[in-house]
C-alpha cells in the first residue's frame, strides 16, 4: 500500500469575511502564535479587552511549556519519573491534577477497546519513535522482540490509583502520552481562557482544535484542506463547544529498505498501521478527540464503527490508504464547500 500517494487531512481556520469585517469587529479578533511540542499553536480570540487577553495567554503559554517539559514520554520530567517507579514495580505519589489525568485516559482506552493504549511506551520506543528526528532510518524492531513485547503487553487496567498513589504490576507499562498530549493541551489552554472570563476563542494546534463559542455574531469556520496544498476539501461550521482532530500516519514514519512503518502502532499485532491514513474525529473536548483519531486509526476499517459506538462518536471521517474516504453521515451533513465523496455510514 503506498501511503504517500495519499493526503492527509488537517485543519486550517479560516478567517472568512475578514476583508469585509468592519473595524470594530477586527478589532475584537485577537490573534497570537506560539512554539510549543514541536507545534505552531495559534490562539484566536473573540474578546475587547485586550490586555485580560494578553494575561490569559500568559498563563496559557506557561503552562503548556510546563506541561511538554514534564510529560514528555522519553526525556527527563514527571512522566519520566512515574514510568521509572511503576517499572521498578515501586509506587509514586501524584497530584489531583494527574490523578484525573491518568483516570481519564484510563477510561478512553477502555471505552476504545484497547486501540488507544497509552500504556506501550516500550514498544514504541523499541520502534525507534522515540526521537525528534524523522525520517527513522534504523532496522525495525526483529519478531522476537516484538513478540516478546506482546507476550507481556500492559494495558491501563493494570494501572492502580489509591489515595494518589499511583502502582503496577506490570513492569513493563511505560506511559507514553504522545496520542492525546496535544488533546490534553488544547483542553487545558481552553479551561484558562475560560477561568478568565474568556467565552470565544479557538486554540489550534497544527490543525487539531477545539473551539469555543463564536466569533461575533457569526459561528467559527473552520477548512479541512489537503496538506501542502491551499486546497479546501471542506468546511465545518463550528457551533459552540466543539473540538476538530486528525491523526495521521504517516507524517512521522520509519523507512527501512523502501518500506513505511507508522508512528501509530497497533497493540495487537505490534506493528505501525497501514490501512488507514487518517481519522478525523469531531467531539466536545480535545482529549477525547485526541485519542480517538487514533484508536480509530488504529481500529482499521473492520473495526472502526465498534470503536467509534463503545466511545460514543457520531463525527467520524477516515481516509485510506487507496484514497477512499469513509465518513459517518452526520459529519458528512456539516462539509460545506466540498466535493468529498465518501461511503456513509450512520
Ligand atoms: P498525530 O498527532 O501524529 O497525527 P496521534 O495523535 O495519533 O498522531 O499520536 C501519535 C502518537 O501516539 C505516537 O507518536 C505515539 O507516541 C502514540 N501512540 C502510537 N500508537 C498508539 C496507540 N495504539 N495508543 C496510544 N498511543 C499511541
Ligand atoms: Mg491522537
């Protein structure tokens, strides 16, 4: 299967009837860009106070360049030191904040059937993903470590929380939040923004986003556009609370003798996934968006709708790896300007 050929969707917003807004209104549009986990974030804000703005980004940018410090799956930090005491098999005292974090993501593998499984640290890093470097050129992991991996394979339900203390008995669990870091990351900066009055707003990062309220007297837009490329495939309308993610696979990959393995790997079989070149997913908060782009890329198309039921998903739109693209239909009713055509299914 040639995944190059094929595109991936990303997010783009749009700032349409800009030209023609008149001064007031451009004046409440504030918008600011960051660097953070390797991501462009860009912030827009609906607000005319900018200066409560301003603080609010302060904030938002501090704690995100936290956040990617200490969560990071492979370099030093919290995460780093709650995998070394769950694999000497010790316990480690966590705060509320990362209890209900660690809770959350339990239960999105979970209600995912175990396609998001952020427990598989080792493997991903047995595969080499653990870098900032791309393309990965070293041989791929042999059989036997892979299937050694599997023989032991840690799921979330091994992991025990009692009075923030956090244990296993699986040493070989190794939290890797790459799938819903960014998720995480979007919900967090929103929560800030709120916390300070904030009601209309859009945090983007890269194309993934979660969007509140409106813009004015007007809705958000938001274009799906092919990568590389101004082309817009569609556009969504964003009504309210609503969060927009892509996960794609093949934009980090290992190449080895002419052959792709994806960054997303399937816990089943131990290997990166092929079928499907992207998800898209539309739903109310950016964590949960965030792994489900990715249990669904993971899930396949004979699984995809299982996954997509168990976690409650009616926005759905996969593209793959033939350049075909399958959609549920209510995701499909809210494509405008689009000439998309996929299979739909409810
Ligand atoms: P992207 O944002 O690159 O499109 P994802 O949101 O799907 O992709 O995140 C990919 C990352 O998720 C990988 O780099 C890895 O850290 C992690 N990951 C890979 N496979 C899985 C999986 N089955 N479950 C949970 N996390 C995974
Ligand atoms: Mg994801």
């Amino acid at each position: 299967m040639k995944i190059e050929n094929v595109f991936k969707i990303s997010v783009l917003v749009l700032f349409f009837n800009l030209i023609v807004a008149c001064n007031s209104n451009q004046d409440k549009l504030i918008k600011k860009q960051y660097f953070i986990f390797g991501t462009i974030i860009d912030v827009l804000v609906w607000h005319d106070d900018e200066h409560l703005v301003n603080q609010a980004l302060t904030e938002v940018e501090t704690e995100l360049n936290g956040m990617h410090s200490q969560w990071h799956a492979w370099k030093d930090g919290r995460l780093h030191e709650i995998n070394h005491a769950l694999r000497a098999g010790e316990s480690f005292e966590l705060t509320d904040e990362e209890v209900q974090f660690i809770q959350t993501t339990q239960l999105l593998s979970k209600q995912s059937l175990g396609n998001f499984n952020p427990a598989i640290g080792e493997l991903i890093h047995l595969w080499g993903f653990h870098t900032d470097d791309y393309p990965i050129t070293e041989p791929p992991p042999s059989e036997s470590e892979i299937n050694d991996f599997l023989a032991h394979m840690p799921n979330m339900e091994e992991i025990v929380i009692n009075n923030n203390q956090i244990s296993s008995k699986n040493p070989r669990i190794w939290l890797d939040y790459g799938g819903v870091a960014k998720g995480y990351a979007i919900d967090k900066a929103i929560n800030i923004l709120k916390k300070h009055g904030i009601e209309n707003a859009i945090v983007n990062a890269g194309g993934d986003l979660r969007s509140i309220g409106s813009k004015g007297d007007k809705n958000w837009k938001v274009a799906i556009r092919k990568p590389n490329s101004e082309d817009v495939l569609a556009v969504i309308s964003v009504q309210g609370d609503e969060s927009i993610f892509t996960s794609g696979n093949y934009e980090r990959y290992k190449e080895f003798n002419g052959k792709r393995y994806a960054h997303i790997i399937d816990p089943k079989t131990g290997y990166g996934v092929e079928e499907i070149v992207s998800a898209t997913v539309v739903t109310d908060n950016g964590t949960k968006a965030d792994a489900a782009a990715t249990a669904l890329i993971v899930a396949g198309t004979k699984s995809w709708q299982k996954v997509a039921q168990s976690m409650n998903l009616d926005q759905v739109l996969m593209i793959k790896s033939d350049g075909m693209c399958v959609a549920t239909v209510k995701i499909m009713q809210r494509l405008k300007q689009s000439d998309l055509q996929c299979e739909t299914v409810n």
